[in-house]
C-alpha cells in the first residue's frame, strides 16, 4: 500500500509527502531523517493521510495537495475522517 500523508510540524505548518510505509516515515521525520523542511519542526504529528495502489496515484495525489492553499488543506481534512 502507498500514502499521500500531511503532518502538522511544531510551528503549526503542514508538510506533504508519500510513502510505502507510513509508520517509519512518521519516525524518520521525528528522528531528523526525514525532510529538510520537517527536520527543524520537529516533532511532527501525522494529522490525515489517504491511501494508493501503486506509488504513482501516491505521488499525483501528494503533487495536488501540495499546491492547495492551507484553506483546502484544512477543508480536505475536514471531509475526510482525520487520523486518531
């Protein structure tokens, strides 16, 4: 299974992405490993995420989101059930 995910960095900003492996993402981030941008907001807290077949709908839906306004964003996570 692929993920199109959003995390909600220290700073209170998001932070888009995707991976085959949500959990060790998430870690990865919070370890320092993860994004350049999501290394100095650290901790981050994964706030909604979808899931893909193949890698390739994953990373179209992660280029859509990432060009969203953080209104969308917010909206988009409102519609769908946010992670618990």
């Amino acid at each position: 299974m692929n993920y199109t995910y959003i995390l909600e960095c220290r700073d209170g900003t998001y932070y888009t992405g995707w991976t085959n492996n949500l959990e060790k993402r998430l870690k990865d981030h919070n370890d320092g490993k993860g994004a350049k941008y999501t290394k100095a907001r650290r901790p981050v807290v994964l706030i909604y995420h979808e899931m893909f077949e193949t890698k390739e709908e994953a990373m179209r839906r992660e280029y859509v989101i990432k060009h969203m306004t953080r209104k969308e964003k917010e909206e988009l996570m409102n519609y769908k059930t946010p992670v618990e």
